[in-house]
C-alpha cells in the first residue's frame, strides 16, 4: 500500500457543508472579479478548498497543500497541519512523493534516448546482462521451472510501459509460487523502506532469479518496469542515479528540495507520513519526520531485513515551491 505525505486515500469529489457554503459565499461575494488574470474561476477554488477542507475535517487528513497554476496565476491553498496536532502545513512543505517519480524516472530515460545513449526498443540486455535469455511462466500459477523461452528480450519500451511481464498480481486470491518467491527474496511489493534494501545491482541479480510472468509486451503490470528502469538509468548514464537526477532534471529545473532523503537543515518542514490500516481501517502513522527512513540516506544491506521497494522508488519534494 502507498504511503501518502500527511494524507492517504484520497477521493475525488466531496459534497460541500453547509457551513462551508457559506464561507465561501462570503469569501466570493463584493466587487472582486470572478476569475483571475489567468481564468481561474474564484468560485470553483472555493469549491475545491471547501472539498480538501473536509478530508482535514473529518480526520481523513492532517493536512493538504493544492496548487493550481493556469497562464501565470498561481493559486496556493494550504489546510490543516503537517502532523496531527502538529504545526501548520505551509506551501513548502516537503512530501513524500511516492509513486510520482515514476514520470520523473521517464523524463530521466528519455534524456537519456536523446543522447543516443539508450534506444526505446534496443534490448536491455547491454546494460542489463542479467536479464537476457528470459523465460516465461507457461501459466501464472505454476512452477516456476515450467517455462518457455520468452519471444523477444525486453526493451525500455516495455520498462518505461509497464509491459516487461513482472510485477504486482492485483487480484490474486492465493499465493501464486512466483510471489511466494518473490517475497521470500524481498524482490517486489511493500511499502517503501529506504533504509532497508539491497544495493541495485544485487536487487537486479534476484529479480533475474525469477521467470516473467508474461511474454514481454503482453500485458500491463504495475510498478517493477519502472523498479528495472532506475537501475538501467544509472548503468547509461554511468553514475548513481541520484547523482544523474540532480544533475539533469532537479538542479536545472530548480527542484531544491527533491531528493532521496531530507537533509537536516529541513527536516522540520517534512510532514508525518500516514497510511490506512488493512485491517484495522484506521489512519496511521507510517513514517514520522525526524528519526524516519527519509530523514538520512538509503543504506544498503546485503540482504533487506522487511518488506521493501527497489532502491530508486521514493523521495520526497517540496510540494509547491
């Protein structure tokens, strides 16, 4: 389950109460115009404070930061706190932001492609040796020796697409043996834990232990494409795929605060990391701010000790900065 920064399961529409109708009604009424000078409308900004109000109203979330930016006007609305009870969330707070460096790693590949130095259908198998000469499960609940050799090698089209054939099985209703083994190597599923996963070159190594669970190109699975993609990152590029990012997309674009870990002249502006129970359906702290697992540097392990993602997955950023 993904771990929000300051929230978790968000929805996407709420109804308005009637005490917030009326504030609103009062922030909009008088001579002021009703859009800004870059056509955002006044009055459905009301309505999308008055929607991520009531998440922090009732208990759903600490705190939330929108941001809406449209020909120049930008409008900010901070809500609630970074922690529960905690101090004031602001605009630059910083998140963790989770699954949102997928786009960030794909940005970094595509550079990467413009360079000449990784090509979209080119197989990965120069820099990655480890995944050539692929099998493939005959079916997803079988063995994991009844195989056949897989049609074609894998490409960064199928890494960049979530087509490589390997990843998260949403509806399996019993352990499949390819689970069972994945899990038992540490290889895919569980919330990130920076400080608990193996180097990249020894989690590349395990995951080529396993067959694919589909043909390459065959069907969509969610997340290890883009797990695989950070290692190729850092192979092409020939430095440490941090060192890359920083260097080619976060320092030009000026993402100060972006990063695999929050320095501790920052820490205090990192909000209290929250997910939702499984089993017990309540709102939990996940991950806190200072002492957590993004308040230092990943630190690699010869084996990882709990449940982890692959080493490039998560890191936190200012949110509105």
């Amino acid at each position: 389950m993904k771990s929000g920064a300051g929230f978790s399961g968000l929805a996407l529409m709420a109804q308005s109460t009637p005490g917030q109708q009326k504030n609103r009604q009062a922030r909009l009424s008088g001579s002021q115009p009703s859009t800004g000078t870059g056509g955002l409308s006044k009055a459905r900004l009301g309505r999308m404070h008055d929607v991520m109000a009531g998440y922090v109203e009732r208990g759903e979330a600490p705190g939330i930061v929108t941001l809406v930016s449209r020909r120049g006007e930008v409008h900010v609305d901070a809500i609630g706190t970074k922690a529960v009870g905690g101090d004031q969330i602001r605009r630059d707070t910083i998140f963790r932001i989770s699954s949102m460096t997928k786009p960030i790693a794909a940005a970094a590949a595509m550079i990467l492609v413009e360079e000449c130095k990784l090509q979209l259908d080119e197989p990965v198998d120069r820099l990655l040796p480890e995944l050539a000469n692929r099998k493939v499960l005959k079916r997803l609940d079988g063995p994991l020796d009844d195989t056949v050799p897989a049609k074609r090698p894998l490409s960064l089209r199928d890494l960049l697409t979530l087509r490589m054939g390997l990843g998260y099985v949403m509806d399996a209703a019993s352990p499949y043996p390819i689970l069972k083994a994945a899990n038992e190597r540490k290889l895919l599923l569980g919330p990130p834990r920076p400080q608990s996963l193996a180097a990249p070159d020894e989690w590349i190594r395990g995951v080529a232990t396993l067959p694919l669970m589909y043909q390459p190109g065959e069907r969509w699975m969610y997340d290890v494409g883009l797990d695989v993609l950070g290692v190729l990152i850092a192979r092409a590029a020939g430095q440490p795929l941090e060192a890359f990012l920083r260097a080619r997309l976060f320092d030009p674009l000026g993402m100060k605060d972006t990063g695999f870990n929050v320095p501790a002249a920052k820490i205090g502006r990192l909000a209290t990391s929250y997910w939702t129970n499984p089993e017990r359906g309540a709102v939990e702290v996940f991950d806190e701010a200072r002492g957590g697992h993004w308040s230092r540097p990943p630190r690699s392990r010869p084996r990882p000790v709990v449940w982890s993602r692959p080493w490039m997955i998560t890191w936190p950023s200012g949110g509105c900065c």
